[in-house]
C-alpha cells in the first residue's frame, strides 16, 4: 500500500517536472529541474527494483517453505 503511494507520487513527480522542462525556464531553473527529475526517476527505479526483489524472493521461497 504505501509502496504504491510512494510510487504515484513519484510518478506524479516526474511528469510534473517534465511538463515544467516544456515551459519557458532561466538556465539555473532548467539545471534545478532536471536535477529534480533525475533524483525522482532514480527513486522510483529502487523503489520498483526493491519490490521486484521482494516478490522474487516470496516467489522462489514458495508455499512449501512457509512455516506452520
């Protein structure tokens, strides 16, 4: 659950600051927004890698392994 909201709001994030690099900027506006976006993008890259891994490693364990 909070993964997916982190995930929406860096989504939202991104396409906020694309639509920003498509309006009229000072070149120190430009560099802070690619900036920005760059670190938003990278986020979200761990964040769905972190999630895929977790999912591998449930998937792999199997329902055999699972105590009880």
């Amino acid at each position: 659950m909070i993964d997916d909201q982190l995930a929406r709001a860096h989504r939202n994030n991104i396409q906020r600051y694309r639509l920003l690099l498509q309006t009229s900027l000072t070149e120190f506006e430009r560099q802070f927004v690619e900036r920005r976006l760059s670190e938003e993008q990278a986020k979200l890259e761990l964040l769905v890698s972190s999630f895929s891994s977790e999912v591998h490693r449930d998937l792999s364990s199997g329902p055999d392994s699972r105590p009880g």
